[in-house]
C-alpha cells in the first residue's frame, strides 16, 4: 500500500518549506546586496520594480538584462497560471456552488487581474499593504495550528488564532496613534 500518513506528508510540507524558506533567504541576502552596492544609483522616488531594472542594466548591461526579463516573466506567468487557476475554482466551487462553469470562472479571475495589474506597482503595494501586513501572521499562524495538528495531534486553532489577530490588529493601531 502506498499512502502516505497525514503526519508524513505534513514531514514532507515542512520539509519542503523549509528548503523554500532557506532558498528565499538567499535571494534577499542576495537583494541586500544589490542595495548595499547599487543603492547610490536608485532615486528613493522610484518604486521597487523601476529599482531593480535599473540597477539589472547596470550589472548585466543591455543584453543580460534580457535574460533577466525572460527569468521575471516566466515566474510572473507561473505565479499568475497558478493563482488564477486555484481562485478560478474557488469561485467555480465554493462562490458559485458550480452554477458558473470553470471557464467563466476564469476569465473573470484573469480579466480583474488585468484591470487591477494596470494601477501599477505603487499604487497596488500602497493600498494592499495594510490587508497584507494583518493577513499573512494570520494565515502564518492558521498554517502552524494545521501542521501541530498533522504533526503531534494538537487541536486548539482558535486561540492562537485570536492572539495573533489581536495582536497584530493592536499593533497596526498602535503604529497609526
């Protein structure tokens, strides 16, 4: 029999994360860097993406910042595949209760994606910042109560879920007196 064990697959999620974890740090080791060396050839008016560009051309210069394209649009369009096809069926399953087809589903998912994507960088990082800053401990947390549970059979989500929301939620009020 070949199944894997809640706990075994939960083994092989953190151990996955963990390896994703370790190599996310190296790239922002490696943005660190970039700042450390580059950073007097960015405005501080320019927004992430238009750093990165420029401090790419002064690196790898005209040609390699090819590459460097090709890399960013092949993650770009596996994150986006990825994101729309899950939401896609979000909607198609749990929003729709399956009374708008998948397609549908993902055309409305792609085409709120293009309409949002045009707002631009700034403005997108300004307005989704705050929801981002409370949702992901949130989620983080939500995460860690399902691998303890997978892991050594603890049960208790709502609590810590609560501490972390008022937590967090206190802290971002906090920030804002």
């Amino acid at each position: 029999d070949s199944e894997i064990s809640n706990k075994d697959l939960a083994l092989y999620s953190l151990q996955g994360g963990l390896i994703g974890a370790g190599l996310l740090a190296l790239v922002y080791v490696g943005y660190s860097y970039l700042g450390a060396y580059y950073g007097h050839i960015v405005l501080p008016s320019m927004n992430g993406a238009e750093m990165f560009s420029k401090i790419a051309v002064q690196i790898v210069h005209e040609y390699g910042v090819i590459v460097i394209v090709t890399a960013v649009l092949m993650a770009c369009f596996s994150t986006i595949s990825a994101l729309a096809a899950v939401l896609a069926e979000y909607l198609h399953y749990d929003i729709f209760n399956k009374k708008l087809s998948y397609i549908p589903c993902l055309i409305l998912t792609l085409a709120t994606t293009t309409i949002v994507a045009n707002f631009g960088l700034t403005n997108i990082l300004t307005y989704s910042a705050p929801f981002i800053n409370i949702g992901y401990p949130i989620i983080i947390t939500i995460m860690l109560c399902n691998l303890a549970y997978s892991l050594f059979d603890i049960k208790p989500i709502k609590l810590p879920v609560s501490i972390a929301s008022i937590i967090i939620i206190a802290a971002h009020i906090y920030q804002y007196l």
